[in-house]
C-alpha cells in the first residue's frame, strides 16, 4: 500500500505536471483571415480593438494568427493554389478554433477550403454591406458583423456643406467590391434631390486620375470611396491614392473611412473601427463557448458617425456651423486657452490668490500702521502725562536750583548799581558783575529749556542722537534733585559710543523714571551710602545698553518678574505706571529692558538700544 505522504507526495507531483496541460487547455488559437493588407490603417485599429477585448478574458490565452488573400489588389485565379498549398503546410498540425474571415473574398476562400485546412473551426464573418448591395444575410448558427459604407450619408454630409454644387465626382477602384460601392453611391445620388451633374471615375490609372480632378471647380464635391487597383491590374494603396488626389484639388473631398482623416477628406459619415474590433471580439468569444449563436445578435452593425478634419474644412473654406450636431471635429487648431485650459485656469487662480493675498497684506499693513500710529499718540499722551508728574515730584528742587541763578543775578545787579553811583564809577567792576549776570543767566536758561524740553508734548520721532549727551543732560537735570536727597550721581559713559536711534525726549524720560526710583530706593540709607550710577556702553555690534544702578536694598525675587506691569510698585503711594511706561516705550524703539539686583546691594536695570544702523524704518 502507499502511505498516505506517499499519495500526498504523488498528488503533488501529477498537480505540477498536469497544470502546463490545463493552461494549454485553455489556450484558444484565433485566426484573421483578411480580403485586404493587413497592414492597412484600419485594419491595424479594428485588430488592436479586436485583441483588447479578447485579452481582457482572464479564462483563457488567446494565440493570434494572421493570414492575407489581398484579393483587392492582385488577381485570385493564379494566386489561389498557391495560397491553398501554402496555409495547408502552415496549419497541418495547428488546430485553428475560430477563423475570422474578413470581405467577401476571404469568406468565400473559407467556404471553399475552411474545412479542409482548418477542421473544426467556427467561423466569425466580418462582411462590408457594399460587398452584397447594401444587404447581408448570414447562414444558420453563423456569428458576424457587419460594416456599413455610408456612401449615402457622406453624400449628404459633402451637400449640406456645399449646397449648391457645380458637379459631383465619384472616385472609386477597379476591384469587384469597389464597383459595389459605386453602385451604392450611384443609387444613393440617383435618389437625392436638386440633382447636379454626376461623374464615375472608376479604376483610372493616378496620373490620369490626379488630370481629371486637377480640372474639376472649386464647387464641385469630390466623393473618394477607395482605390486598391485600377483598370490594368496596378495595385494601390487608397490612402495614398486619397493623399494626392487632395494635394491637387481646388474642391473639397470627401471619404467614408476613419483612417482618411488627416490625408485629404474635408468629412464624411465613418464607421468606428474601435467599436468594429469589439464587436468582432464579442461574436469571437460566443464561437469559442461552443453554443450557438443568439439569432437576434447573430449580425451586429458597427456604428456610424459624422467626424470632419477642421484644417481641410479651412483650406477649403467650408463653414463647420453647417455641420451636423454632434459631428466630432479633429485636428482643430485649439486656442492657447483650450490646449492649456487648467493649466492657465490654476495660474489664474494662483495669481488671483496671491493678488488677493497682496491687498489682504497691504490693507494688513495699513491698518497696522494706523494702529502703530494710534499706540504711538497714546503711547506718547501717556508719557507725556508720566513726564508732567516726573516733573512735579522734581519741582521743589527745580525751584531751588533756579532760586541760585536768579539770586545770584538779583545780588550782582544790586552790587553794580552801588559801583556805578560812586564818584568816578567804578566801571571795570560793573563789567565782570555784568558777565556773572550773564552766566547766571545762561544758568537759568539751560534749566528751564530741560524742563521745557521733557514737558514738550509732540509726536513719537526717532532720530539719530548722542546717547552719552542725553545722559548728561538728565544728570545736570537731576542734579538739584540729587543735592536735596542726599544722593551722589556717578555717570560712567563709554567713549566713542555710536548714536543710537530714539526719541530724544522719551529715552530722557525713561532715564528720568528710573534714577528717580533709584533715588526713591535708597531713602532710608545714610547719606554716604547714597549713590546712583548711570553707565553707558556697548552691548554687542547692533546695540548699545544703559544701566541704572542704586545702591539701596534690592528689589524683593517675586516682584521681579512682575515689576514692569501695570499698577505694580513697589513705593508707598506710587501708581506702578512709570515702569510700565519705560518698557512700552524701549520695546516701541525695539529695545528690551529688564531688572535685577546687584551682588553688591541695590537694583540694577538695564534696557538697550539699536544703533543708527539699524534705526526702525
């Protein structure tokens, strides 16, 4: 007995030999045999269609084979043993499943050999209704398609676009099928209405072909049909044929085949050769399932549709308005807009974005100048208001450091009267009293244009300015002050310091707020103790920093953090607004400002300033 791995084993094995076997099982072999070239344009379409189809079938492989009579071209008679011999020696021992027999020379071949070259086969018939007088009738159990040359509706189609033509000429072949659809055009002209003249020329050998439509006028309609041979047997290819006939005619030229778009035809109503190699494909696939055929589906129609060529409408001044609805215009010279449409459609709704984008920023901008204007004017009213108090808490020295000028003015002018009453005058002593009144004067002077200067309302300005001269004027400023508390004002300026840009009379104002709390801090210290040090220097390449330093006892850790917001303070009494305003004011110069205590004792802070080179714009 074999164990049951050995049965496993062995299954395996015969399933890996038998799987080629059933996959060639399903292998299916096609064969096309053509009346025509098969290399002809629309032949080439229908069978990439044709084989589309049939591979999109994942149930089966399908082998493809090809075969030619080119009875159009060349004659039968003497080429047919020949060809019998030599698809006899081809397909011996190559079983044939479906045969497509293309025209009516190819399915006569098959009805008179099919059984004996390829047994078995079924048999798709692909039939041109001109071959059989526009009417096809299929045998019992048959599958076929079949396509209608509509000689009749390009007729019209060349009329509505000419309504009124001089002649109309119609070209066609020498071959058997094309006298059909000769004929075809000939009953469909005999039929139509306002009848103009009628020419055949048929099977003309191309140069006297190309003479006579030279000759013919500007109305006349020119029907091309096909030319495969002409009168003495020379083969052709209609394509070609198409090409020169167009190249020399001052008329417009018509054609019933898609593949003529693009050769010469101006239009035409053409069958589609994707939707003739679909259906072929479909009749192929109901032959291999081996049932016979619905009787209702047995003989399908390819379509036809009006299609024209835009550039031989133009040459040939023809008004595509006239054209049918529906009629699908190729080669049309499309406007940069219609080749490119969504590309210039997202251009447009880029560059419209970023316009609008662009005004959104400006009127961004304008509004944050406005408002910048708005902060700065109140910025400004509110200093101002801090300066006026500032002012007011220096007035009592103000007062007694101008009461020194003003006395000292009033004593010299009493002292000079008495010199000049006296017998003689003593004028060289009035002189030098005179000069002491000038300089108390000029004392006086530069006290009230400081105050005038920091009591001045005006608008937010930045200027270039001397830092070191700004600190000077505040410490002459502060000076009475200083003499009345007690307090020894040290200016450490660093020499050589580049101007910096601000507002002259805020950073003054900024110094002012900072050394009067300093003075304020160090109230309680003994008078030797007492000492507020401004300093000036250089902080890196792009600022300059001032520090104001006292000497008191600090500020407590938990209100450094807050120290410079509003309505914190650290003074009996005080509003907690002139900190508040010192960092508004160095943060709208594009300062910083920030406070710490010193390791010696004392508060210090700190705030810096851009240079010049680097002023707000």
């Amino acid at each position: 007995m074999v164990s049951a791995a050995g049965a496993l084993a062995m299954s395996a094995v015969l399933g890996i030999v038998a799987a080629p076997a059933s996959a060639a099982e399903q292998e299916a072999r096609v064969l096309i045999l053509n009346t025509a070239d098969t290399s002809l344009p629309g032949h080439r379409v229908v069978e990439n269609a044709m084989r589309a189809s049939l591979d999109s079938d994942t149930t089966r492989q399908v082998a493809y084979f090809f075969e030619s009579i080119d009875a159009y071209r060349f004659s039968m008679e003497a080429l047919e043993p020949e060809l019998l011999a030599l698809f006899s020696k081809k397909y011996r021992a190559l079983p044939i499943d479906v045969v497509v027999a293309v025209s009516r020379p190819a399915i006569e071949f098959f009805e008179r050999y099919g059984k004996q070259l390829w047994p078995g086969a079924r048999v798709v018939y692909n039939v041109f209704s001109a071959e059989y007088g526009g009417r096809v009738a299929l045998p019992p159990n048959l599958g076929g398609v079949v396509s209608y040359q509509d000689v009749a509706g390009t007729i019209a189609l060349a009329r509505r676009l000419r309504p009124n033509p001089r002649r109309i000429v119609v070209v066609s072949g020498a071959s058997e099928v094309e006298r059909s659809a000769a004929q075809l055009a000939a009953d469909a002209l005999s039929t139509s209405a306002n009848q103009a003249p009628v020419e055949f020329l048929s099977g003309l050998p191309l140069q006297e072909l190309l003479a006579r439509v030279a000759d013919e006028p500007a109305d006349a309609i020119i029907i091309y049909l096909t030319q495969y041979r002409d009168r003495d047997g020379r083969p052709y290819t209609p394509r070609e044929v198409l090409r020169a006939i167009s190249k020399i005619s001052v008329a417009p030229v018509y054609g019933t085949y898609e593949t003529y778009l693009g050769f010469g035809v101006a239009a035409g109503q053409m069958e589609s050769y994707e939707e003739e190699g679909r259906l072929i494909a479909e009749q192929v696939l109901t032959a291999l399932a081996g049932g016979p055929f619905d009787p209702s589906h047995a003989l399908l129609k390819t379509p036809n549709r009006c299609i024209a060529d835009a550039r031989a409408l133009q040459r040939w001044s023809l008004d595509e308005r006239r054209l049918p609805d529906g009629c699908e215009i190729r080669f049309a010279e499309r406007s940069l807009w219609r080749r490119y449409a969504w590309q210039i459609a997202a251009a447009l709704a880029i560059i419209a974005a970023q316009t609008m984008l662009i005004v959104t920023l400006l009127t961004q901008r304008r509004r944050r100048r406005v408002a910048e204007a708005e902060v700065r004017k109140g910025l400004s009213e509110v200093a101002h208001m801090n300066r006026r108090v500032s002012m007011g808490e220096l007035s009592a020295s103000i007062a007694h450091e101008l009461n020194q000028p003003l006395g000292a003015i009033r004593n010299n002018a009493g002292a000079a009267e008495i010199l000049i009453k006296a017998q003689p005058p003593r004028l060289e002593e009035v002189a030098e009293i005179l000069a002491d009144i000038k300089r108390d004067d000029q004392r006086a002077s530069d006290i009230i244009t400081r105050i005038r200067s920091l009591l001045r309302k005006s608008d937010f300005q930045v200027r270039e300015m001397d830092l070191n001269e700004a600190i000077e004027q505040i410490v002459k400023l502060l000076a009475g002050e200083a003499s009345a508390r007690g307090v020894f004002i040290q200016a450490e300026l660093a020499p050589g310091l580049p101007k910096v840009s601000a507002d002259n009379v805020q950073l003054q104002q900024v110094i002012l707020n900072l050394a009067l709390n300093g003075m304020e801090a160090m109230h309680d210290l003994r008078a030797d103790r007492r000492l507020l040090t401004i300093r000036s220097r250089r902080a890196n390449d792009r600022e300059a920093e001032i520090s104001v330093a006292d000497s008191g006892a600090g500020i407590a850790e938990e209100s450094i953090r807050s120290i410079f917001d509003p309505f914190v303070t650290t003074k009996p009494g005080g509003m907690g607004m002139g900190l508040a305003i010192s960092r508004t004011i160095i943060e709208a110069h594009r300062g910083g400002i920030r406070a710490e205590n010193s390791p010696e004792g004392g508060a210090v802070f700190h705030f810096t300033l851009p240079f010049a080179s680097d002023s707000l714009s």
